[in-house]
C-alpha cells in the first residue's frame, strides 16, 4: 500500500503553474531535454538522494519518470523523509496533457 497519492495525467496539469508545487522528472537529462512537462525541473534519479535536504520542505513535489516505476521510488524516499509527495502515474508516456515540451 502506497503511502503517498498518485496522479493521473489529467490531474498533473493543474499543478503545473502552482506555486506551491514543484514538478521534478527523475530521468536523465538526456531525455528532460528531448521532452518534459513544461514547469519541470530535472533531477535524475542517481542524483536525488543528495538534493534530499535541499529539497523545499514547503511545496507538494510531483514526481514522474518515463513509465512511472522510478517516480514511485523516488516518491517513497521523500514521503519517508517528511516531505509531501505525489507521482505521476504512467509517466511521461501516459500524459495526456496540454504542456509537454518537445525539442
């Protein structure tokens, strides 16, 4: 059982210009910077466990990756350390959004 919320791809487009959100893909950034959810910052997954205390404690941090698996992971290391957290279920392959930015 999941102790943080997941998201569909319809309801991650709300957070997107939320100031009290922080959208971050934990891909590479190889792939951030071929498509991402507009707003998104990059952290990749490797990388995550040192931004752990620099992660802002005050914001909702939506998490996604390619598919989904990885951002479930990743949402579990910071719901355990105290922040609020949500994934992005189906990853960037199942948004259906407005606000995919694609190079």
């Amino acid at each position: 059982m999941l102790r943080f919320e997941t998201i569909s791809s319809r309801d991650i487009d709300k957070y997107i210009y939320n100031k009290r959100a922080l959208i971050i893909d934990v891909r590479e950034y190889k792939e951030f910077e071929k498509e991402h959810i507009e707003n998104a910052i990059c952290i990749p997954f490797e990388k995550l466990e040192k931004e752990y205390n620099k992660m802002p404690r005050d914001l909702i941090l939506i998490l996604y990756c390619e598919r989904g698996g990885t951002s479930l992971l990743a949402a579990k290391e910071l719901y355990d350390r105290g922040y609020v957290v949500k994934a992005l279920m189906g990853g960037i392959r199942g948004y259906k959004g407005n606000h995919l930015e694609q190079k």
